[in-house]
C-alpha cells in the first residue's frame, strides 16, 4: 500500500498511524503541500480532486479522507474498528466530533499560528480557535477520566483520529500538563508497540523548509 501524505499533516497521521500500529506493508509518498503540490492540476487529476491529503492506494483502491481510510482498513484487515456494532456507532461518532471540533480546529490553529509569515497571522481568528479548542479539550479530558481508551478497552480508531494532532510540538494552544487525563492517554498510546511521532513516520517537517 502507497499513502499519499505529508509530516506536518495531522490527517495523513491518522492514516499513516492506523497503518504502522496495524503492521500492514505500506510506504509513504511524499507531498510537497507547501509548493502547492496538491493544488496543482496533475494532483487533482491523478490522485485526489478534492486536493486534499491523505490518498491510500490498495491495489485497484484508492480512498480519500482519514476517516473513509481508517474505516477501509478496519473493514479489510480487521484493526481498530471496534467489536460490536454499538461499539463501531461509538467509534464513528467520535470521529466525526474529533473532525468538527477537534481536529479541524487544531489543524488551522496550529496553520495559522506556525505555517504563515508572523506579519499574516490573523490574532482575533487564532483566539477564536483557541477558545473553541478549549471547551474541546474540557470534552476529551472528562471523558477520559475514568477509562483508559476512548471507545471500550482497547484502542481504536476514535484514539487514532482524536491524537492526531496533539503530538505536533509546533504551539495552538494544547498544554498536556494542563490535561492530565489526556496526557496519560497520550502516553497509552505513544506506548504501544510501533507507535512513531509523525515527523518520524511520514516525510516532511517544517526544518526542512528552515
């Protein structure tokens, strides 16, 4: 398998995540997105319209959006999807609360705040985000309180969608220490055997553009 991804890219993680934790034989192709490689018609042509990153190619299959890949390699592999169907409901659910209120917002926080000229970043839109992320974080950390994963006792792909961003060191404005729960739930996950730090797992990192 080929996923289509980029290291400063908290969605291609969560595929790129799903894919080493679950052992599978894959290899990252590099994205150059701040040349604007995936603007470019030859990317929206051959690999994804909607100009976006991550792309999985399977064989004849090729798939868009972390959590269509992430769903894919659960029904086709059997990793991370969950046991029971109130289990997989649960697991869907918060993968569509994590890219609505969490990663979306962490994402262009996080853009805005690292990837733009100091003279280009917009301070009320980046304190907007902020507040929002907040009452996210109040979400996860009380909803880890009392359990070790997300979803039932394992983890699955509602931890692989919700981390995602949450490792990157760049600042938004996400304290670990100001979250204790999550932070233990980071750790959890960073523990397991073949985790890797984005930057490590995908090429691409803002050094290389230093």
């Amino acid at each position: 398998m080929k996923l289509h991804c980029f290291g400063e890219s908290g969605h291609s993680y969560k595929a790129a995540l799903a894919l080493e934790l679950a052992g599978l034989d894959w290899e990252p192709v590099f994205v150059d997105f701040f040349s604007g490689t995936t603007r470019g018609a030859e990317f929206r042509s051959d690999i994804n319209e909607m100009g976006e990153c991550p792309v999985l190619v399977d064989g004849e299959v090729t798939l868009s959006q972390s959590g269509v890949i992430q769903q894919y390699l659960s029904d086709t592999y059997g990793k991370f999807g969950g046991n029971t169907p109130e289990q997989k409901r649960e697991i869907l659910r918060w993968q569509l609360w994590d890219n609505h209120k969490l990663s979306s917002n962490a994402g262009l926080c996080r853009f805005l705040m690292n990837f733009l000229p100091q003279e280009k970043r917009p301070a009320e839109v980046i304190a907007f985000l902020q507040g929002r992320l907040k009452a996210t974080y109040a979400v996860l950390e009380k909803h880890l309180e009392s359990r070790d994963w997300i979803v039932g006792d394992a983890v699955t792909n509602a931890d692989l969608t919700c981390c995602s961003y949450l490792y990157y060191p760049e600042p938004f404005g996400f304290d670990r220490e100001e979250h204790p729960n999550i932070d233990a739930w980071l750790s959890r996950i960073s523990a397991l055997p073949g985790w890797k730090h984005p930057y490590d797992l995908m090429p691409g990192n803002p050094s290389d553009r230093a």
